[in-house]
C-alpha cells in the first residue's frame, strides 16, 4: 500500500508537469465543454427562412399565411411565383422551405374536393427541414379543419356537429424528456461524455507507455518492485481522480451554466460515469501494455474511439445499422454508457432499469485490466531485459 500511494502521487506529478498529460486532461476538458455548450446557446432551431407561393390568393390562403407567419419556427422573407424559383432560391442557401398554396384552393375546399398543398423543404439540412414540416403540417390541418368547420356551420349544423365532421379524430401530443426539442439540452451532455471517452483512454493509453520515452520505466518499476498489478492500479486510481474532477466541472460548473441537466439525477450520473471512466481506463491501459510504441498505441486509440458517437445510436437506431456496425458498437463502453445515461439521466429512472448497461460496463472493467496487467508484466520484464543488455553492451 505504500509503494501504490507513492505511485499515485508521482503519477499526479507527471500529470500535472507534463503538457502530454495536464493539456489533455485538464486544459482540453474545460475549453471543450464550454465550445459544445456555446454551440447551441440557442438551445433549438427557430426563424427558418421560409418562401411562399400563393397561387389561390384568396381569404383561406391568406389566413393559413398568417398562421404561419406566427409560429416561431418560421420566418417568411420571401414571396415567389414558380417551383423553378424556390429550388434556386434553396440552391443559393436564400431559404431552407417554401409552402405552395395552389390556384383555386378555397373552392376545392368549400366544393369538398382535395386541395393538394405543397411543401418544400431543403433536406440536406435534415433537423430544420424536419422542424420546417411540422410547423407547416400543423398549420395547414388546423387551418383545413377550421375553413371546413366553417362552412358547415354556415349551413345551419351546429357547432359541436360541425366539429365532430370536420375533426374527427383528435390527437394528443406529449412530448417526453425534451418537449421542447432543445439542442442544448439533448446533445451537449451527449457530446461531452463521448469527449471524455477519447480523453479518458488517450490518456491512460499514454500512462504507460510514455515511461518508456521518458526513459523513467527503470525508477518506476524499482517504486513497485517489479510489479505490474501495483503499477497499473496506482495511475488507475491516479487518473481515476482526475476523471472525477472533470465530473465536478461537468456536473457543478458546466451544465449548471448553461442550464443542462437533471440535477436530482446527478448521483446516478455519477456512478454511470465513474464505471464509464473505469471501463475507458483499462482500455487505455490495455493498449498501452500491448503497443510499447506511443504513435502506435495513439493510432490505435483515436480509431477505436473515433466512430463512438456515430456507433453509438445517438444521433441513429443501432438496431437499423448493419450487423457489423452493431457489433463494433458492442466493443465501445460509450455503448452501454449511452443506454444507462438516457435512462437514468434524462428519464430520471431508477439504477435497476440500467442494471443489464451498467453489467456490460463491468464486463469492459474486469477483462481488461487482468489482460492489461498480464501484458505489461510481459513488456516491463523484456523492456528492462533490453536495456540491461544495451547497458553491458556499452
């Protein structure tokens, strides 16, 4: 116990000397949080540039105008004449959608014939031609609805009558865990936490391997007495604590800020996050016992942790990706952290319904710090063998 609390200290010494490791696990977490949290400062999509195309002009299209004109999604700063005109004006970026509104439109309508409403939408720009239809969507059924209910109530029905006919089905919408579809809210924590995964293991890929370049493997190994266990579990528990002081700028600084999170999830957050934080440690440390070299050991890290957001089923089902993407996304502790941390984190559920994620999370822990620990003693005993020989050679 003694030679492991004198490894954790000397490794928080090196942490904090040098650059290879304070820039990334003290200065990088920082500057980046605030970047993805700046980013969507304006938490959702609203004032979409929006056309329209009013061939009816009559008092029906002129109202649906108006409506549109007072959702907040919306802003109409254009007035066009052709289809030919609205692709180009959403070829040159002048708009993102355009509604067309067809000539004789009212008398289709009051004749009870299908009036073909037209919506345009720019969707390579997915989320905001998606938010664009919904405003439109709404608009242009309530709008239909209220000029038929009109009509009928002309014609002597009674209201609740005319509405039964004009309405039929009504649908109730609830909005759960995001209603108000705030980017914010929803991407950023996403966003820092896959983060900390490719910090958390380039980090700990470089704790200990790094001793070899720095030429300090013979000190360190003398510190533990040739073993690799007391060596493995002193910078483990060391970065360990660095992990958690990067979860207090999350968690009390960050997300508090810019007003993110659940904080009666908090504790929760933390234990997914610590078990994410152990299960990336052995990883790192895994590959830093198999690759003595660093540039391989760093290639190696960045294309395991690199497609973790998109595997990951954030941003896109896994079950819809192909089998082998599912199964890359399997070998990811990002994976099961994501399930677990939209369960207990954004659904505020209780820790047994994220017990199967928080078990995978452990199987990462407990396979890959043995391996690690049983390489490293492999390449501490041939590293020290080969600087023994090259010494007697001198």
């Amino acid at each position: 116990m003694h030679n492991l609390g004198k490894i954790i200290w000397r490794e928080w010494m090196r942490i904090v000397t040098l650059p290879v490791f304070y820039l990334v696990l003290l200065v990088v977490p920082a500057v980046l949080f605030s970047f993805y949290a700046l980013i969507y400062e304006k938490q959702d999509a609203k004032h979409l540039t929006f056309a329209i195309w009013d061939e009816d002009r009559s008092p029906i299209s002129r109202q649906l105008i108006y409506l549109l004109q007072q959702r907040e999604t919306l802003q109409i700063t254009k007035r066009v004449g052709s289809e030919a005109e609205v692709q180009a004006m959403i070829q040159r970026g002048e708009i993102l959608g355009a509604v067309h509104f067809p000539a004789n439109m009212e008398k289709d309508i009051f004749s009870r014939h299908a009036a073909n409403v037209t919506l345009y939408t720019n969707a390579a720009s997915l989320v905001p031609a998606k938010l664009i239809y919904k405003a439109v969507a709404e608009v242009v059924i309530t709008g239909s609805s209220g000029a038929v209910l009109q009509k009928l109530v002309k014609t002597g029905m009674k209201a609740d009558q005319a509405m039964a006919i004009a309405n039929p089905i009504k649908l109730n919408s609830y909005q759960l865990y995001n209603a108000t579809y705030n980017y914010q809210e929803y991407l950023v924590p996403g966003l820092i936490t896959v983060g900390m995964q490719m910090i958390i293991i380039i980090s700990s890929m470089l704790a200990l391997n790094y001793e070899w370049k720095t030429n300090t493997m013979l000190a360190l190994n003398e510190l533990a007495n040739g073993s690799a266990l007391t060596i493995v579990a002193g910078k483990t528990i060391a970065h360990l604590v660095v992990c958690w002081l990067n979860f207090v700028l999350i968690a009390f600084v960050v997300f508090p800020v810019f007003g993110i999170g659940v904080s009666s999830a908090t504790g929760k957050f933390f234990l997914v996050y610590t078990l994410l934080s152990i299960a990336c440690l052995g990883i790192g440390m895994f590959i830093s016992a198999l690759f003595r070299d660093v540039m391989l050991s760093g290639d190696t890290a960045l294309f395991y942790t690199s497609p973790a957001f998109v595997f990951s089923g954030f941003t896109f089902p896994r079950w819809a990706m192909p089998w082998y993407d599912q199964y890359y996304a399997t070998i990811m502790p990002y994976t099961p952290f994501l399930d677990a941390f939209f369960k207990v984190y954004y659904m505020d559920l209780p820790l047994r319904y994220a017990q199967a994620d928080l078990n995978k999370l452990l199987i990462f822990c407990l396979v890959t710090f043995p391996t690690a620990i049983i390489l490293f003693q492999r390449q501490l005993k041939n590293g020290l063998n080969e600087e023994t020989a090259t010494a007697i050679a001198h």
